[in-house]
C-alpha cells in the first residue's frame, strides 16, 4: 500500500504514527542517550485501545481531529509570532544585560553589576543612581573583549527579578518563548514591566497589550471553536446518546407514534405553539384545589401504585407533597438553613450564639426529616426511590442526624456532616436557566470519566518525561532562587525529583498556574532550549488543547441541556393535551402549529383525504381519515352525530367493504352497494 504515497500508505494513518514514532524513538534510544525520555511515547499506545470503547472514541477522535484541524491556526499563530517577535527584537535586543555597575570600567577583568538595585538600565531612559554606571557585560566583551576574568557573559540578567533572563528578545527563539508565555497570560505584566524601564512606556504597553488581544483572546479561543465544531460533529452520529433514548421513552410514556417522537428527538427548532401554551395556562386556572385533591381519587391514578392511594391518608400526604404551598416553605428553609450554616466561624461566638445557632439547626432538621416523612407516606416507597433526588435528601437528612448524634464540640470533624445539607440548595435549580445549567453538568458526567482517564494519561506521560529530563537537577542556593547548587542547594517545591512531585508540577502547568516559574529553573539549571520546549509542549497540549477540549464538553452539553429541555416541555405538552381530551391530531395542530401539516402528512403518513362534517354547530366538525390499502378506516374524532361512509367509491374498492361510524363511535358494516353519505 506504500509507505507515504499512494491510497491506504502506512502513515495516512494517525495510529500508525503514534507506532511509527514509538519505534523510530526506540531505536535512537539504542545509539543516542539524550533522546531516553523519547520512550515515554509508548504510553500512547494505549490510546488505540481506548479508541475501541464507545464513550472514549468521541473524545479521541474529537482530540486527533482538532489538532489535524489546527493547523491553520497554528500557521495564523506562527504568523503573528514572526511578527511581534521581529518588532521586539528590532527594539530591545540586547536590554536585558544592561545593569547598573559599581564602577566605570571593568577591574581585573570583571564588571560588578549593583545588587542592590535589580532593574535594568538605558541611558536617557532610566539612569544609574549616583556612583553606579549602567553597563552590559555581552556588550563590553563584544566590543573590548577584556572581561577575562567572567566565565558567564549572561550572568548579570539570571535572577528573579528578570525572569532568569528567559524573557529576552536576543533572538528569534528566545522572542517565541517570551511571546509565548504573554499569550498564556502567566506572567505577562512582569514582563511589560521589565521593558517599559528601558523603553517608551507608551510603546511597550500597546505591544504587550496588543500581543495577549491578537494570539491570546483571538487565536486561542479558536482553538475552542474548533474542538467544539470536532465534538458536535461527532456527537451527531451518536445517534442513540442517553438523553435522545430519555426523550423517547417520555415519547413512548405519552403514547405518541414512534415517527413523531423521532421527529421531537432529531428536530432543534421545535417550539410549543401560542395554542398550546393559551389551552395550558387555562387547564392551570381550572386545576383542582388542596381539597379537591384530597377526595379526589381519581387524582393519583395515573401513578402506578393506584390501590396505594385508596387509602384517605397516602391521598392527604400525596396533596401535601404536590402543593405548591409546601414547595415553598422547604425551599425558604433551604435558604435559611444556608444562611445559618454561613455564620460559623472562628473564633467562635458567645455561648447564647451558639445555643441559638444549635437551636436553628435542630430545627431545619426536623423540617427536612418532615418533608422526606410527608413524601415517603405521599408517595410510597416504590415512587420515592424513583427520584434521585428524594434518595439525595434521605442520605443529607440521616447525615445530619448521625453529626447531631454523635456530637461536634471541640472542633471534631463530624461537625463537617452538617455541610452536606448546603448541596440541598440544588433543589433551587428547577427551572430556566438554572435548571439547563443543571442538566448540562448531569450531561458532562457521563463525559467526565472518558476525559479524566485522557487527562491522567497525558499527565503521567508528561510527568514521566519530566523525570527524564529534569530529576535531580533542580538544586539552587538562597532557598530555591539562587544560582545552582547541585551539592548543598534546597530543592524547589516544584520539581521532577519524585513521581508524586512531577504530576504535582505537570498538573499545575497544565491548569497554567505559575509554570513560568518551573521553566525557569529547568532552564538555569542547565538544561537550556530543552526546558523550554518541553514546557511550550506541555502547556500547548495540556493546557491549550486539553482544557480547551474540556470547555467544548462543557459548551456542547450546555446546548445539549438547553435543546432536551425545550424537547422535554414539548413531549410533556403533549401529555397534558392528551390528559385534558384531546385527541392527537389536536395536540398536534395546537403545539407544532406551523409544522402541523408537514407533521401529519409527511412525517406519520397519513392520508390527505380527510372527510370533515360539520354538526349543527360550526365550531364542532368530524375529522376523518382514511389509510389506503388498509382494511379498515381510523377514525381520529368520534364526536359527530351522523353516520359517514366514503365518498370517494375508488376508497370503498380498495378497503374491500364500507366502513361507516354512528354517533356513538361504533364500526359497523354499512353493506352498501356504493359508497355515499346519508
């Protein structure tokens, strides 16, 4: 098939890649021991496994597609960097080692630079204080050559206060590496500082400020839209998703026909019609009140545990849990038991406040043991546990008692249980924008776990090629800022000395918090342009493309939650239409309105030759439909008071014999020799 060229060659493949490379890696390895950390790639492999499960395929596909259709933005990306780097180099090359020194000229050879005074100079610009003179080491020595006696030119500008000389623009490299750690907006405004020293502030701060607008809030958030186009697209042709097979068991719930559900299900700009919401707002007017509902049995017969509710007293508590009434008084306490759980603090108060505190608690607890109470005789066992949310307040409600219990003085951690009931404030959560909020994060758990398992491999191989590299190399004097030290010096919190500190230091880099810091040392340490490319990789593709994947998940699901809420309003509107009397073809006119006639005819099929007869009175008329090649007729309204047989005499042929109702709905053979109406 070819290697390169040609249909099915071996690297037109993106798995066969991942294999090339780990092969080519492992063979360098045996003849080049600087490339060691290369045979970390093998734990790639176990992504063509993982492509195989269902939940993982999306999220690898999606990552492989958008990096393939990252290009573009990189290019864009590698544009702008030429750019911005061009115009820095031409400005402030060399600035960086221009240092205040303690004499005039070099002495025996050297050129002491003042410690006490880190910024840099520039003549007119920013000017020594009296008795120094401002000086650059790289300079004297380039145009004198008598700086004999220092070993290291670069010396002056490796410290802290100027980013271990790391942030220059002496180069086109060095200028990508700086322009590269503005646009993840880490440190960015310490660099502005540095230069707006040595250069016109005006000038500096509109660089800078247009370098993080242009690569980082333009082409960065590109890369957003790109993985979220990718994830859509893929999400797509997962047809049988969790939340489309939710939708259509409510469709079937509904006893609507399977060709309008998947209609509901496919269909994104379905809207509940002005009929349907007029016809709703006014079965709410005529809903039946607290008593009503008490005597009412007929009320609860649409659960499934019906002889359940013969009983007077699992109607009463039934009524109860339904009211709207009750609805608000739980929730106004789950807002003030926030409110009480909010005044805990150190040091503690009075004992009356205490007391009163512990009072309030006893009370909300009491409150919310009443509600699982009321819904567990309301409602029955069976019901309850139906609803993830009931078992949730059952869970918060004997956590509370266990911590009430077994006591919480003097500081015991079980006084922590009494913090689960603040999750309770989720019940708030039940409508608008809320509640898709709400559902987008129910939709992302599903996705979590396949994203996790991604994000931990990249992690572990990243932190393993950080051992490679950088293990024992971080030792520096002065409490971890000095120069190295490889024999006496203090190690840095973030290093690559152990497996738990290289994830610790690769997770931070990958969230981007203080991984300037990181590149630093691994650069003064000795590993130089190595440190930083492995960082520009790992915060790329950990940070870049990884939590960008993540914010697609969390974008998409949102439009996700949003569209399956609207879909769900629409099946439940049906619901209610059907369980006030109307029948389908109704419903149908009254919710999808505009999108009536193409629902019924072209979606469900049926015929257009519809018989209407009008009763006595105009507004009441007969809708009548006939199936061809079918054997009998369907009859969609049976409300009319005279007896309908086919007009059309090619229906009465091909139905095999007349089919005619009365007014009372029945079917009889009418027997007549020709179709007609009487």
């Amino acid at each position: 098939m070819g290697f390169f060229i040609g249909k099915g060659a071996y690297l037109k493949d993106a798995w066969n890649w991942l294999d090339f490379i780990v092969v080519v890696s492992s063979l360098l390895e045996q003849y080049i021991s600087n490339v060691s950390g290369l045979r970390t790639f093998r734990l790639f492999r176990p992504l063509r496994s993982l492509n195989n499960v269902k939940s993982m395929q999306i999220l690898v596909e999606t990552l492989f597609r958008s990096m393939m259709s990252l290009g573009g933005i990189m290019g864009l990306a590698i544009f702008f960097f030429t750019i911005f780097s061009i115009l820095g180099i031409a400005q402030w090359k060399g600035l960086t080692h221009f240092r205040c020194r303690l004499t005039e000229f070099p002495e025996n050879g050297d050129w002491l630079p003042n410690l006490k005074d880190h910024k840099l100079c520039q003549p007119g610009v920013r000017d020594c204080p009296a008795g120094t003179w401002c000086g650059s080491l790289v300079e004297r020595n380039h145009t004198f050559g008598d700086l004999y006696a220092v070993d290291d030119l670069y010396r002056d500008s490796t410290i802290l206060e100027l980013n271990y000389g790391v942030t220059n623009f002496d180069n086109l490299g060095y200028a990508f590496i700086t322009i590269f750690q503005c646009i993840t907006m880490e440190g960015w405004t310490s660099v502005m500082y540095i230069y707006q020293d040595v250069a016109n502030q005006a000038f500096v701060t509109l660089y800078f400020m247009s370098c993080v607008v242009i690569c980082s809030f333009f082409l960065l958030n590109l890369t957003i839209a790109v993985m979220l186009m990718q994830y859509d697209e893929l999400e797509q042709k997962n047809s049988n998703s969790v939340h489309k097979n939710q939708l259509r068991g409510l469709g079937r719930d509904a006893d609507l026909p399977l060709p309008l559900v998947e209609l509901i299900v496919k269909q994104s700009n379905l809207q509940i019609g002005k009929k349907a919401k007029k016809k709703l707002i006014e079965l709410a007017k005529k809903e039946h009140t607290f008593c009503q509902k008490l005597l009412a049995t007929e009320y609860v017969t649409q659960y499934e545990q019906k002889s359940f509710y013969s009983n007077r007293i699992p109607r009463f508590f039934f009524a109860v849990a339904k009211s709207n009434i009750f609805g608000i008084i739980v929730m106004v306490c789950i807002i003030l038991n926030t409110l009480v759980l909010s005044m805990d603090r150190y040091p503690e108060g009075d004992p009356e406040e205490k007391e009163i505190l512990a009072v309030c608690n006893f009370c909300f607890n009491v409150v919310f043991s009443l509600e699982v109470l009321v819904k567990l005789i309301g409602l029955g066992l069976k019901t309850y546990v139906k609803n993830i949310e009931n078992i949730f307040d059952f869970f918060v409600v004997s956590m509370s008692w266990v911590e009430m219990s077994l006591g919480s003085e003097g500081g015991s951690s079980l006084g922590a249980l009494r913090a689960v009931r603040l999750f309770r404030v989720f019940k708030l959560f039940k409508s608008g924008d809320l509640r898709t909020l709400m559902d987008s994060i129910v939709f992302s758990i599903s996705t979590i776990g396949p994203y996790t398992v991604l994000l931990l491999l990249f992690l572990y191989v990243f932190s393993l090629m950080g051992m490679q590299f950088f293990a024992g190399q971080f030792r520096f004097r002065d409490h971890g800022i000095g120069p190295p030290d490889m024999e006496n010096g203090e190690v840095p919190r973030a290093n690559f000395d152990t497996l738990y500190s290289a994830l610790l230091t690769t997770f931070a880099c990958f969230i981007g918090d203080n991984w300037t810091l990181a590149m630093y040392n691994a650069s003064r340490s000795g590993s130089g342009a190595i440190a930083c490319v492995f960082f520009v990789v790992v915060i790329a593709f950990g940070n870049i493309v990884m939590l960008n994947l993540f914010l697609a998940i969390l974008l998409g699901n949102f439009d996700k939650a949003r569209d399956f809420g609207a879909k769900k309003k629409l099946i439940t509107c049906f619901m209610d239409l059907k369980r006030a009397g109307f029948d389908l073809p109704q419903c149908i006119d009254m919710i999808l309105e505009d999108t009536a006639e193409y629902c019924k005819f072209t979606i469900l099929k049926w015929d257009r030759r519809i018989v209407a007869i009008e009763k006595s009175e105009p507004s009441v008329f007969l809708r009548f439909m006939f199936v061809r090649n079918a054997k009998f007729t369907e009859c969609l309204d049976l409300k009319f008071d005279r007896e309908i047989v086919f007009e059309d005499p090619e229906d009465a042929e091909d139905s095999e014999r007349g089919v005619a109702m009365n007014f009372n709905g029945d079917l009889r053979d009418t027997n007549a020799p020709k179709a007609g109406t009487k």
